[in-house]
C-alpha cells in the first residue's frame, strides 16, 4: 500500500512538472509570437514608407510591389497573433502558395533591412 502511494505521488509530480514546463514553453512561444508580430509590421511600416517616397518618384511600379509585400506582411502578421505554431506554419504555406511575389518581396526586403540593420550597428574599423 505505501508503494503504491508513492508510485503515485512520483506519478503525480511528474505530471505537474510536465504541466509547468508546457506552460513555460507556451509562454515563451506567446512573448515571441508578439515580438515577431511587432518586428513584422515594423517592416511592412518601412515598405509603405519606401513605397510613398518611390511613387514620388516615377517609380510607380516598384512602389505597388511594395506595397503588396507591406499589406501580404500585415496579413503575415495577423495571422501570427492569431493563431498557435502549428496554425502559424499552415498560414505562413498558405500565404507563400497564394501571393508568392508578395512574400517573395517580403523576403528579399527583409534581408535587405537586415543587412542594413547589422550594417548600421556594426562598428567602423579604424
């Protein structure tokens, strides 16, 4: 009888620690699902930014292209707060197969953002 009380206890604690690190690692995935978010619509802010000083520009065409990628990225965005990681990977497919120039646009402007950011944070060689 004493074995089987602490078989169950044994099982009991494992069950809660199981608990608490689901809960730990769902929290973390909810902080960075919001920072990613974040940094998402950043991005989309400065593609619309680019857009507007290119249609001053003549560049009318590249402006529209940035515009696409801004609003596919505000999509991208949305749907990152909304929805749990598995929910997340299907929306991110599904965006991808349906306006593949937009998150193609997304991509590349977000390469090119990085490297500008690294860049610029980077410090000079003397």
């Amino acid at each position: 009888m004493a074995e089987e009380r602490a078989v169950d206890s044994a099982k009991e604690q494992t069950r809660a620690l199981w608990q608490d690190a689901k809960d730990g690692a769902r929290s973390m995935l909810d902080e960075q699902k919001r920072t990613t978010a974040s940094g998402i619509c950043d991005i989309a802010d400065a593609l619309r930014s680019s857009a507007r000083n290119l249609s001053g520009k003549d560049q009318t065409t590249v402006a529209r292209l940035a515009r696409g990628a801004a609003d596919g990225l505000d999509q991208l965005s949305g749907a990152i707060e909304r929805r749990d990681l598995d929910g997340w990977v299907r929306e991110a497919e599904t965006f991808a197969r349906h306006r593949p120039i937009a998150f193609f646009g997304a991509a590349v402007a977000a390469g090119f953002l990085a490297v500008r950011f690294l860049k610029s944070s980077s410090q000079p060689d003397r």
